[in-house]
C-alpha cells in the first residue's frame, strides 16, 4: 500500500542513501573502522589497570562502542541531497518550504524521522555483530534493557530538537558555517560521543549537567553500561522528559519568529 503524500518526505534521505551504494559502502567501512578503532583505544587505556573513573574496561569499552553507534542514527548526508535548511537558507529555496501544503515544521520532522529510522537499522545491525563478536556486553538484565531502550528514545527526541535549534539559527544569522559546526562540536563533546562525561573535571560534569546535552546520549549509555543504577533510573527518565517537553516549546516558538524572516531572494 502506498504511502500517504505526507509521510513520503520520511524517505527523502534515506532513498538517497540507498540509491548511491558507494556512498552506503563508505559508510559501511567507516563504521567498522570506528568500533574497531574505539574498541582498541580503551582496552589499551586499560592495560595497566582494572578501573578508571569508576568505569571497568568493559563498560568502558561497551559505552565507548555504543556511542559509536548510536551516532549513526543520525549521520546522513544531507548535503548531497542539497536538503539541509543552512544551503535552502544560502540559495533561497527554504521559501518552498513555506508554499508547500505540508508545513515545514512536519516536513523537518517527517525526514528526521526517516532518517532516525534508517540510522536505527544501521546500529541495531551493528548492535548485533558486536554482540554477537563479544566486543560488548548484553545488559544485565532485561529490565535495564527496557529502561535503556525507552532512554534512547527520548535521548533521541532530545538530540531531534537540539538539532533542529541548531538548523533554526540559520534564519537569524548571514554566515553562520562556523557557528553550525561549533555548536555540533558542543553537542558531541557535552553528550559524551567522544568520551565518558566521568573522565572530565567536576565543574565541566556540573556545568553538563544544566544542558541538554548528556541526556541525548550519556544518560541512556550510562543505564546500560550500569553507572546509572535502576533505582535512579526514575529520576533521569524525568529529567529527560522534561527537556523533550522544554524544548518542543522553544523550537515552537523559533519556527514562527523564523517564518518572518524568510525572503524569496535567500538568506
């Protein structure tokens, strides 16, 4: 059954991807490359030791690889595509956005969604080779499994709308290249994709702590791993609805202050 007009704009990155097998090749080697990289930088951090910060070498090694993936669930090229708001903003066409029967915010969502979606194959296919290869552990029970998967998800939302703030400042700002890529930078150092937000000094974890940031990635990682026990999974799963709930009010509030900013002549 075909899909509903609407919803087809969830396959507009995706079917990108999949219509330029080289580009799925690459992306397929740069992720194996990665675990493999990953996994032997902390498992020779921990050759002359058993624990550091808390974190033996196996939760090391099991959130350093998971952050790995997880990161692909949002990795597309979108600039292939000529599909991101920054390079509709530079030559103008983000004034379709705006003529279209769809809304823009429920065309930006849609695509975010198929691209989560597609992402998710991506890791839950590598998920399950490093498993199954013993370069991570399984959860250690199916009630962390459970907490984990519904962290993600809002970790997820979270990431959604902190990306799409991000795309927002493009409607405010002329050359806005470099702002764009230090606020990505802030997003992966402050969510702990690089590195487990306990190896930092107390001031940068506190200072974390009243951002978005870690609950995209470090929270649901730290369930899985166990540095975040089940009776203070409560807690975080609260503190995380809560940003989604915050922030869905904010972007809400950009798009229309946004909408007033489009000119048909570009950005």
């Amino acid at each position: 059954m075909a899909l509903p007009p609407a919803w087809r704009a969830a396959r507009v990155t995706p079917l990108g991807e999949l219509h330029t097998p080289p580009r799925m090749t690459a992306a397929l080697l740069r992720l194996a490359v990665q675990v493999v990289l990953v996994a032997s930088l902390w498992h020779g951090l921990y050759a002359h030791t058993s624990t550091t910060a808390g974190m033996s070498r196996d939760q090391a090694v099991t959130y350093a690889v998971l952050a790995v993936l997880a990161s692909r669930l949002r990795e597309l090229d979108q600039y292939a595509a000529r599909d991101t708001v920054i390079q509709h903003m530079h030559f103008g066409t983000i004034v379709y956005w705006y003529l279209r029967p769809l809304s823009p915010q429920r065309y930006y969502a849609l695509r975010a969604l198929g691209e989560q979606l597609y992402g998710l194959v991506w890791a839950l296919a590598g998920y399950a080779v490093c498993l199954a290869a013993e370069v991570v552990d399984p959860p250690r029970s199916a009630a962390v499994a459970g907490v984990f998967a519904l962290s993600l998800l809002l970790g997820q939302w979270i990431l959604y709308y902190v990306m799409l703030a991000i795309d927002q400042l493009c409607f405010f700002t002329l050359r806005n290249n470099a702002a764009m890529l230090i606020l990505i930078f802030a997003q992966n150092l402050l969510s702990g994709v690089y590195a487990p937000l306990w190896f930092f000094p107390d001031w940068f974890v506190t200072m974390s702590g009243f951002l978005p940031f870690q609950a995209t990635l470090s929270v649901p990682l730290s369930l899985y791993v166990g540095r975040i026990p089940l009776s203070d999974a409560g807690s975080a799963l609260l503190l995380q609805a809560a940003w989604v709930a915050a922030l869905a009010l904010f972007t809400r509030l950009v798009w229309r202050l946004a909408a007033r900013q489009v000119i048909s002549q570009g950005g």
